[in-house]
C-alpha cells in the first residue's frame, strides 16, 4: 500500500484531476439520492387519501356567497349519485395553494397548515382519527383538529385532547380547544404530507370555495359531474365552477415534484458520464506514460492479475481521498440540519453515493488495467 501511495503522490497533477471529477460526481450523487429518499420518506411517512371516488369542484364565487351556502348545502344533501360530501377552503389536498399561520402552545411555537372544512372532511377522504373526535355543528366554533407530527411536537406522548393552542390571524389571536389528532394524510401531493397542520371548523364569514365529493358506488365520473354542475349552475348562474378527479389532481402536483427531479437526474447522469470517460481517458494516458514500468515488472515475474490490481488498487485509493473530502462536505448537512430532511436521509445518501463512486472507480479503472496487464516485456523494452 505504501508503495501505491507513492506512486499517488508522484503523479499529483492527474490524481488531482481524478479527485476533483470523483468529487463533483459524489456531490450530483448525493443531491439526487438525497432527493430520492427524501420524497420516498415523505411517501412512507403518511397515510393515502381515498381519492379513486372523489371530485373535487372548485367555484370562482361572483359577489358574496355565504347567503346561499344553505342552499347549496341543500342541493348537495338531495343530489342521489352523492355518498358524502364536504366544504373545504381553497387549500383542500392536492391543490395549489398554501394557508400558512402561526400556532403556539405555551413557549413553543410553529408555522402550520391551516385548512378550514366541515365536519364530513374526514369521513370523505377516510382519513384515520388517532385521538378525540372530528367537531360537530353542536360543537362550537373554536375548535381544532392537529396532525399527528403536530401533536408529538407539542404533546410528546401526552394525551392532546383538551389542551388550548393560539392560532394567529391577521387581526388577533384565538384560542382553539384540541378536539382532535388526525394522522399525517397526504396532502400537497403524494410524497408530503400536511405536516404540521390544524383542520378547524368553518366560520360564517369564511371564504370557502372548494367541495370535496364521494360518489356513490357503481356512479360514474361523468355522471356525477354533470349532475354536480346542473346543480351548481341552478343556484347561481354566474358562478364558475371547475370539477376535477382527486386523483388527477395528485398527478398534477406529484409531477411538480418528480419532473424537477428527473430532469436533473437527466442532467446529473449525463455529466457523471462525461466524467466517466474523462476518468478513462485520463488512465489511459496515464498507463501509456508507465508501459515502462509494466514492462520491467512482467519482465521479473509480475503476472497479469498482478499489474491489473496495482492499478485498479490506485483508483481505489484516489477514490478513497475524493471520497472522504466529498464525505467532510456531505456530512454537514445532517449535522446542520439543512432544509430540514431528516437526518437519516443525508446519511443514507452518503453511504450509497460512496458505493456509487467506487463503482464508478472500479468501471473506469478496469479496462485500462486490463490492457496495461496484457502489455508484453518485449515490445515494451525492445
């Protein structure tokens, strides 16, 4: 080894070269894997919304709304393709908007999803309900139903329930009594969840525009929609309605979030290959220069697997120097918590990203190897 290392040392210039691509290839590798095991925690980590039966409709309200909203709850209630159906703000799963507020409990505070629904939210979507209960319209208006990463945030393994949490608004602050601990549900698309969130019941002068509804069995896409619209329609003619499939919503959002990633895996592969045949040429040329070498050591008695290994051992080594620099870099992201990913991914990514350069160490360095291992002593030293 020592022998080796000498070797390394002598050759600084094109080691260095091999190093710094080595590295640029274990930093494309850790951002993707990283990536990829992040989004696949996130797809682990929660519970699926029942999406195959439902629609969701959205509606551009034209003026105010909340004098009809009886009526429409009317037309709803007596519509027969309907299993179940809820009110939903503007942030219901799978859409494209965000309501954002701040929530404490005692000294400990948090920005938090914010969705306000009726009491049948849960039972359309079949979310699972860990504590409590889901709110009633008997129930009053100051209540909330927290997500379980919320609860174990705020609560540890205390019982949630009851417990008074502040939820900031614009204008002031209002206590909400815990009725309720929700599991993490899939909520802005299929690989992250409502996180920290709290679901609370709906206020008269709420902007609601969103219903979430379960068809009945054997009822088909088509003719729910259209009944829901004619339905729509009937109360107010003005208004502009948009009726989508739950589950093509979750398409649609889960592309934002995989198209980005495969785009730069595209990008990132394409450049780790241009390494890879940088890296093969540089070791072509680099065994060009030492057939010398190759040649005195078969001439006393070194035989092919002999020099193949030398060789393949030396890429082994400079990928170890560029691995444990890349490693020193990676490392700090766990430690510093950096966009907070749990821990756990980074550190899988770095150990399957160090397997990754070792390959690509070992692909790179074995044809090279194998040619200068079939080099003969007699055409080399004449």
């Amino acid at each position: 080894m020592n022998h080796v290392i000498k070797l390394i040392l002598r050759k600084k210039k094109q080691n260095a070269l091999l190093i710094i691509q080595l590295f640029v290839s274990f930093i494309i590798l850790f951002i993707i894997f990283s990536w990829i095991f992040n989004l696949r925690k996130g797809y682990d980590s929660a519970t699926t919304v029942k999406k195959d039966d439902v629609v969701v409709a959205t509606i551009n309200f034209q003026g105010d709304h909340t004098a009809k909203r009886d009526l429409l709850l009317q037309k709803l209630e007596q519509n027969e393709l309907i299993e179940d159906f809820a009110l939903s703000s503007q942030n219901a799963p799978f859409s494209k908007y965000m309501v954002k507020k701040y929530a404490s409990y005692k000294e400990l505070g948090q920005t938090v999803e914010v969705i306000s629904t009726s009491k049948e939210f849960g039972e359309v979507l079949d979310l699972d309900m860990l504590e409590g209960k889901w709110f009633s319209s008997t129930d009053g208006q100051d209540l909330a139903i927290i997500t379980r990463s919320l609860k174990y945030n705020w609560f540890g393994e205390q019982n949630a329930i009851g417990k008074h949490i502040t939820l900031k608004n614009a204008e002031s602050n209002t206590k909400i009594k815990v009725v309720g601990v929700v599991d993490d549900y899939k909520h802005f698309n299929d690989y992250n969840s409502m996180g920290y969130g709290i679901i609370v019941p709906i206020k008269a002068d709420d902007y609601i525009n969103k219903l979430v509804v379960k068809k009945k069995e054997f009822v088909s896409d088509y003719a729910l929609e259209k009944k829901l619209y004619a339905d729509l329609v009937k109360i107010d003619k003005d208004w502009q309605i948009e009726i989508e499939k739950l589950d093509k919503l979750a398409e649609t959002q889960n592309s934002s979030v995989t198209i980005p990633l495969l785009v730069f895996s595209l990008i990132g592969g394409f450049l780790i290959l241009n390494i890879i045949f940088g890296i093969s040429g540089i070791l072509f040329m680099n065994i060009s220069k030492r057939e010398k070498e190759v040649g005195i050591r078969r001439a006393i008695g070194a035989n092919r697997n002999k020099i193949s290994g030398q060789f393949m051992t030396e890429m082994m080594v400079v990928s170890s120097i560029a691995i444990l620099i890349s490693i020193i870099i990676a490392i700090q992201f766990p430690i510093l918590k950096v966009f907070d990913i749990a821990s756990e991914v980074y550190i899988n990514s770095i150990i399957v990203s160090t397997l990754s350069i070792y390959i690509i160490g070992l692909i790179c360095s074995f044809i090279p190897s194998k040619k200068a291992s079939y080099l003969e002593p007699k055409e080399i030293l004449g």
